[in-house]
C-alpha cells in the first residue's frame, strides 16, 4: 500500500497526516505519540477513528500538527485521521460518520472589535 495523507482542521489548528501499512507506530511532530499527548483523554480522542473502524495496530502514521492548542490539534489529528481511513476502504465510512468523526467543526473564536474590550464585552459605560 502507497501512502495515504489527509488534512483535518479543528478552531486553528492544522493536522497533515500519512498512513501506511505497518505496526501501529504513531509519531506526531517527530515525537511518539503518547510523549505529545500526555493526558489519555487527549490520546483517546486523537486516535478515535481507529478505535471506532478496529483497525488499531494495522497502520503507521505519521502527523504534522501546526497552530492552536493541545485539544484542538487532537480534534484535527483524529478528523484528518477519519479522512485517510476512507481514503484506504469506503466501508469504513458509515461508521466514522455515525460518530461525526468526518464532520469539520466550524466553531472558531470571534474576532475582538475596536472599540470594545473583547468580541462582544464593551468597555464600561459611564453616564455622567
């Protein structure tokens, strides 16, 4: 099997990722993969596509993660994963979709205004 990328986004964070066949080798930014993501909630929710189609073990990747924090480059690292994994077999799909692991998550921070102190938070109003 050639090697497979994708991308996954989530807020401002960028995953590229590369799958091919191997031993279940994770590594992320040239790390391993648990050393990058210290908490097991994090590992948990970055490698859910590949508890969700079984297929833990089977596969080595390799992540480019770049921007935003530790939770949203896992939420991209497992929607960029999801996409790869139907990139290799289209049968997986209709499992990675049941749990809205292939849907993108628009939700980003608003942008601060001039003239107020944050998005919508205004200074404070002062009548007399």
């Amino acid at each position: 099997m050639e090697v497979i990328n994708a991308i996954g986004r989530r807020k401002t964070a960028i995953a590229r990722i590369y799958v091919q066949d191997g031993q279940g080798v994770i590594t992320v930014n040239g790390r391993d993969f648990t050393e990058y993501f210290p908490t097991s909630i994090l590992q948990y929710k970055a490698t859910e596509p590949l508890s969700v189609t079984e297929t833990m073990g089977k596969y080595d990747v390799k992540v480019n993660l770049d921007g935003g924090g530790v939770k949203g480059q896992s939420e991209a690292m497992a929607h960029a994963l999801a996409r790869a994994l139907c990139k290799i077999n289209e049968e997986m799909r209709p499992a990675l979709k049941a749990k809205g692991l292939l849907r993108r998550d628009p939700r980003m921070v608003e942008r601060k205004k001039f003239g107020q102190k944050k998005a919508r938070k205004r200074f404070q109003f002062s009548k007399r």
